[in-house]
C-alpha cells in the first residue's frame, strides 16, 4: 500500500534506495547468503526480505539496519549524514 510518504518521495530518494536494495541483494549473493537464511538471520518475512531487495521505501531502516549489519557493512550506516565524509559508501 503507498502512503502519502512513499507517494511523494522525491526520485533522487527513490533512486538511491533502488539502488540501496540492489547493492543489498549482490552483497548478499557474493557472501553466499540465501534469501531464506538471510530473513531468518534478521528476523524478517520472507516477503520483506524482498522488498529490502527491491529498495521499497516502505520499509524502515530499522529492517534494513539489520540486513546492513549482516552483511557486515554496517559502519557505512553511520556515514550516511557525516558532515566530514559527505558521501555513503557501505561496500565497495
């Protein structure tokens, strides 16, 4: 269901968590991680595993902080809004 704040996102936000949940998904599959090992791992549905995957702005960071961490690239989480560094990099 879309919400008035998932509707009315601005598409450079939109594009960047498409593209947070792309580079979520080839993460996952370079480690090796199943879509069923890692739902269970973060303790999430199978079904929101997926929307991670697909970058779905319904999703709270609380779920992909999670899923981040799993993958061990949780210290790039702390950049996002670093006066110093200006840019995000979780994973190169």
């Amino acid at each position: 269901m879309k919400t008035l704040a998932t509707s009315t996102l601005p598409r450079a936000a939109r594009q960047a968590l498409i593209k947070l949940g792309l580079d979520i998904a080839v993460a996952r599959k370079k480690r090796r991680i199943s879509t069923v090992s890692m739902a269970e791992r973060a303790f999430i549905s199978r079904g929101t595993r997926y929307k991670v995957g697909k970058g779905d702005p319904s999703v709270s960071m609380s779920i992909y902080a999670p899923v981040i961490s799993i993958l061990g690239l949780i210290e790039g989480l702390g950049n996002v809004a670093d006066r110093g560094t200006g840019t995000l990099v979780l994973w190169d």
